[in-house]
C-alpha cells in the first residue's frame, strides 16, 4: 500500500523546505519515499508544487491521485483539487478557503502566535503527518538537523500546534529503522563522480544540470576536489579536456543549450583521444525551450555531437542508483579507450528523490590505463601509435622521463605532429574507430521486466524505467503476456536482446518523452525492428505508470490481443 501527497504553492512560499521535512520524516520512520518536483522559471510567483508518494514497499515513479494536498496558495486548490482521491483531503489557510470540503486552519495565526510568520506551512505539514499517523517526535528530529536557535523552537512549535488540530485518517504501515538512504537523481551523478575518483570538474549554471555542479562543490574540499565555475560550456568542456590531458578524471556537464555549445569540444576530444564524462540532463528544446521541466529529446543529437567520425559512449540513466554505478563505469570505459563518455538524464531523474539501498562502493573500481616507461621505443613515445586495437599507450606528461607528450586538432601522425599524408589520415581514422569495435564488446543489454517472450513488449530508455516497470507490472496482475526492454547503454547500440524479445511479440510499444520516437529509429536502424505502436508525451511533464497502463490498455484492446 502506498500513499501520495502534494505541496503546492508560489516560489518563495517554501514548498522546498516543507516537503524537504515531510520527505525525511517519512523516511526515517522507514517507508519508502519517491517524490517529484515541477517548478516554474521563475524565483518568486508561478505555480510550483512538489509530489511525494511513500509506502512500506520501493516506490519508481509518480502517481496523478492524492491522498492529501497542501495548498499554499489558490491555484493550488484550483488546479489540483480534482485530482484528490475519493477519500482524499486538501489542507489550507482559511484565508485561501473556508469550504468545509477542506481542512481549512487559520495558519497564519499560529504563526504569529509562534513568533515567526513563516512558519504557517510548517503548521500545515503537522496537519499532514497527524492525518497519516506519522510520530511527532521523528518530525523534530529532521527540523533540529534543518534550523537552530530561534527558527527551530518556532517550527517545533508550529508543527505541534498542527499536528494537535488533526486527527489520523490513514493508517500507514510503518517500517523498521534501516540504512537505506534517500537522494536524488543530480546527487547520485556527482556521488558515482566522486566514487570514481573524478579531481576536476567545470559547469556553467544550467537547470536542469547545476545541482550535479553544487553537490561535488559541497564536497569537493573533503574529496580534494577542484571545482570551477566558468564564463560558458565552451570554456568548461576544454577546460575539462585540459584537466583531463594534464592526468586527473575530468568531468563537466550541461543541459541542451548549453551541451550544444561543448559539441567543437566533444569532437576535440575524439581527434586528440582525451578521456572525458560529460553529463547531458535533457530538457526541453529548441533554444531555452521549457527550462524547468522534462523531455528526451536530445539522444540523436547526443549520439552524432561533435563533427566528423570518432568513437563516443552513450549511456542514458534509469533511477539514481543506475546513476550512480554507471557513473563510475563511464570513467573506467573512458580511460580504458581514451574517449568521451556521455551520461545522459533528464529533468525529472535529476530532481527526483528516491529511497534506495546505501550504495556499495566495494563495487567500484578505478581503472585508469596509464602506460609508463615501458611505452617508450628506443627511448621514444608515440602518443598516437598505431595498435592492434587501436588505443595507444597513455603517458601522462612530465611523469615519464624522456617522454614529450603531443597532441593536435590538426590530424597527426604517431608522434603527434600535424600532417598532410592522406595515408597517414586513413590510418589513423582506421585507428580511432578499431576502438568503437571495441566499445562494442562492453555495451550493457538493455534489463528486461516482465513475462519471458511476451505477446506484449514495450522498449524505452533512460528515466521512463520507473513508470514502465510499474504499468508492466499492473498490467500482469491483469494476466497480460508483457514485458520491457529499459534500455540503458544506447551508443553503441545493443541489439542481442531487442532481436531476441522482437521476434516473438505480437505488438513493441516504444514508450518516450518525445514526439519524434528517437528510441524506435534507433531499432530500426541498427536491428530492423519496428515498434507496432508508440505512447510519446512531450508536454515538458513525465508520464505516469497508469497513463502507460491506460494506453496499453487501450492499444491491445483496439487489436483484439487483450
């Protein structure tokens, strides 16, 4: 069983703080929590709210029904109020409504009565945890580690005084004390970063992407870490790169806009074989797009970034715990190739908090592939020697006596000087993609969900894991032979098991947040398999588990299958 719950209001009402505390309350009495956010481009007014789902069981995705709502504001109530379950109830200041088909307090009042005019909202989320039964006193533990002084006796005092205006009307089952931990899709990119060892990384501030920027800035002293916020993502993919030649993992990231400007960047990285992380969280485009909510549109452009023909990774991120272990992959597989490795996110992974299981960092490796003396010839070193695989040994300069480390945009011969030859050019454009060969042998299957060879078989990639895995299962309590393929690694493409699982469906729905169906060309292209049916949404919001089960539904129904 599981419950839902949403904080709405204008930004600068502290719908972060308050679901923050309604968020970690819930997790320290040991449910599971997911929750989501959607927020405007703006710092004060619009319309924001925030979406936590929480239960006895692991939780993947959002639901559109709530069991409680907080309005801080009337667009709230006019825009949410609908959404409410039949048993549900819509907390809010009488000032806002007295309609007594809502939990209408007068906040404000108690407030002041506390000393603090802020802290209405904290009152109001007392209402919410008495309504669900949630202890008090696990409440006063997140608000002690969030204030002090003055503000804490204020929201301990608020939070109280509401919770004693209420009485319980759900009964939650709750859990055993655990290690689990909570964190979001951004923090758990810049955790896999710091397990993996990354020494420097460069950004410029872009929404969806920042937080992966501030959370290894948080811990950058402690990790020794160097930080550098730049003037553009020009300057922060070659800053990265400069990083990364000089011998320290290197990472930078960005959203579209800004990831569009590190594509001259990814392309120096392919001729010069420089080995870096990029993050991509996807939002909305053309240009400034939707900057603040969430899409898929981006993987073709990802997949060909950069000019000319050079081998590149893809991987697209299904929860943060994917995040995390993948994120460390990609610093192994770029070392091990000498390439660009690109995650790939979106806005509701990076903002979506999840409880998950402490992540085990016995797991990760660092595998860095540095050459040394013994790469030398006749005292000599080639940087770019031509290999049987095609990776060259990597000295890092000034730790090899005797060796000179060169590198060139121009195209080179082996030492690294520019040349003219257009049979050096052949080889080494020969050289550089013996390595996507290569690559080949390390890309991940996608992870199959569901009934072994089904009738049904959706494919999707990235972020829409969680709201797929939870519609397949839906739909096989409803005795459907279905099944999904998540795709994670997507360049180079896999396609063992979409081949396999294909040609045993009666109907593949490609399942993306998009309009163009980016996965489903992808199939097409690389394993000749066509998706029958497709469920796209590119309205700058994620679809939900029950919107996938409700077109599943309908497809199979409308072809007799179901």
């Amino acid at each position: 069983m599981d419950y839902n719950v949403l904080i709405g209001g204008a930004a600068g009402q502290g719908i972060d703080t308050l679901s923050y505390i309604i968020e970690k309350t819930l997790k320290r009495c040991g449910l599971y929590v997911f929750s989501t956010k959607d927020y405007m481009s703006r710092v004060r007014g619009g319309h924001n709210f925030i979406q936590v789902r929480f239960g006895d069981k692991p939780i993947y995705s959002h639901d559109e029904k709530f069991n409680a709502i907080i309005a801080l504001d009337e667009d709230t109530v006019n825009l949410h109020a609908k959404s409410l379950k039949t048993s549900g109830k819509l907390i809010l200041d009488k000032s806002i409504s007295d309609d007594s088909a809502y939990l209408s307090f007068d906040f404000k009042a108690v407030a002041k009565e506390c000393g603090n005019p802020r802290v209405a909202g904290t009152a109001a989320v007392g209402v919410l945890l008495k309504l669900f039964g949630i202890p008090l006193d696990v409440s006063h533990t997140v608000l002690d580690d969030e204030f002090k002084g003055d503000v804490l006796n204020a929201n301990i005092k608020a939070i109280d005084t509401g919770y004693n205006m209420a009485k319980q009307i759900f009964n939650v089952p709750l859990g055993k004390k655990d290690d689990n931990i909570y964190i979001s899709g951004n923090e758990a990119i810049a955790l896999g970063a710091i397990a993996a060892g990354v020494k420097f990384y460069s950004g410029y501030p872009m929404t969806p992407s920042t937080s992966v920027m501030t959370y290894i800035a948080k811990k950058s002293h402690d990790a020794g870490i160097v930080v550098e916020q730049v003037e553009d993502e020009i300057s922060a993919i070659n800053m990265a790169l400069g990083a990364s030649y000089a011998g320290v993992r290197a990472m930078t990231g960005s959203s579209g806009g800004g990831f569009a400007l590190m594509v001259e960047g990814i392309s120096l990285a392919g001729i010069t074989e420089i080995p870096i992380v990029i993050t991509e969280v996807q939002r909305p485009g053309p240009a400034t797009g939707f900057p603040t909510r969430t899409e898929q549109g981006d993987l073709r452009f990802i997949i060909h970034s950069g000019h000319g023909e050079f081998p590149k990774m893809v991987i697209s991120l299904r929860s943060p715990e994917d995040a995390f272990y993948q994120t460390a992959r990609a610093f192994n597989i770029a070392d091990k190739y000498q390439i660009p490795v690109i995650l790939v996110s979106d806005q509701y992974l990076a903002d979506s908090g999840v409880t998950v299981k402490p992540f085990d960092f016995t797991k990760v490796t660092i595998e860095r592939h540095i050459s040394g003396h013994e790469a030398l010839e006749n005292g000599v070193y080639k940087r770019y020697k031509l290999t049987e695989s095609g990776i060259s040994p990597r000295i890092i300069p000034g730790k090899v006596e005797g060796a000179t480390v060169l590198i060139d945009s121009d195209e080179h011969d082996e030492f690294g000087h520019i040349t003219e030859s257009q049979d050096v050019r052949v080889k080494m454009v020969n050289k550089r993609m013996k390595k996507f060969k290569l690559l080949k042998e390390e890309i991940q299957e996608p992870l199959f969900i569901g009934a072994e060879n089904p009738d049904i078989l959706i494919t999707c990639w990235g972020s829409t894991y969680g709201p797929v895995k939870e519609a397949v299962d839906m739909l096989l309590k409803d005795g459907m032979s279905i099944g999904a393929l998540s795709f994670g690694d997507i360049w180079p493409f896999p396609t063992k098991l979409i081949k396999k699982y294909g040609k045993f469906a009666k109907m593949i729905i490609d399942v993306e947040q998009n309009a163009t169906a980016q996965l489903d060309s992808l199939m097409r292209e690389n394993a000749l398999i066509k998706a029958d049916e497709h469920i796209l949404k590119y309205d700058g919001r994620m679809m939900s588990s029950r919107y996938i089960y409700e077109r599943v539904r309908e497809m199979t129904k409308a072809s007799s299958l179901y």
